[in-house]
C-alpha cells in the first residue's frame, strides 16, 4: 500500500496539531477480549500493517504485529488461543489529536515508542500510525517551514 501524508491547509506550520496529520497506514483493530488467531488472521490480510488492541471504552491497549506472535511461538508458547492482551505490545504512545505538532515531536523521539496512536480528549483511538511514518511526515513539515 503507499502511504500517503497529507497536512491540513492550515497557515503557520508551527499550529499544526496532531489531528492536522492525516496519515494512511494499514492498520484493523480488534477487541482486546479476541484470541490470537483472530488477531493472525487480520494480521494476514495486512501484511505490512498492524493490529490495534482495543478496549470496552474504545481506548488504545496494544499493538500486535507479526513479531509478538514470533516472540511467543520462540518461547515455545501457542498464541492461536491465546488472548489478545497477552499477545500485545504495550508500548504506544497515546498522542491527543489537538497537540501541537512542537510538542509531540520531543514525546516521539524521547520516548521511542512502538506505535503511536491519536486519542480524543477522552482518550478514546481516532488513528494510528507507525513511528517511521511519523517521521515521515514531520519531515515534510519541517520542509514546508524551510520553503
């Protein structure tokens, strides 16, 4: 799939919040009381992609990605029946759709986080993209402040 960046038609690049990025990444998301091969086989049907782990209250909980289901099959345990939540990888970082771009920058690169995920204000999942497409798309803004 090509991804593709796009950032809202606002002015000053330095107002830019979160919500403002627009990126298209692959992605399904699953109910965290799911069992390992329904995770596998969404999994499966995005190959390049992640399966987001979410909660009752539509929050963020995890990412599964080919790689947790390695880690486990390498440990010698069966991941088919196994639930959702001890599959996961917890380590997202949950970014509010109305921060400043300025601000979240530093929380990306301190934090190196698995995933990233975009919340309302109440927390509950609005997107998700990868820590590399992020990346991506601060480069272009950076590109934007410099043009």
């Amino acid at each position: 799939m090509t991804k593709k960046v796009v950032v809202s038609g606002q002015k000053d690049s330095r107002q830019l919040k979160v919500g403002d990025l627009e990126i298209t990444d692959e992605f399904k998301t699953i109910d965290v009381e799911s069992k390992g091969k329904e995770a596998a086989k969404k999994l499966m049907g995005i190959p390049r992609g992640v399966v987001l782990v979410i909660d009752k209250d539509d929050k963020p909980a995890g990412v599964i990605t080919a790689r947790e289901f390695l880690i486990k099959i390498v440990n010698g345990e069966n991941p088919t029946n196994m639930a959702v939540n001890k599959i996961m990888n917890t380590n997202i970082l949950q970014l509010r759709d109305d921060m400043l771009l300025d601000d979240a920058v530093p929380e990306v690169t301190t934090k190196d986080p698995y995933a990233v995920v975009v919340t309302d204000g109440t927390g509950k999942f609005k997107g998700y993209f990868s820590p590399m497409d992020y990346q991506e798309a601060l480069a272009r803004i950076n590109y934007q402040r410099s043009g």
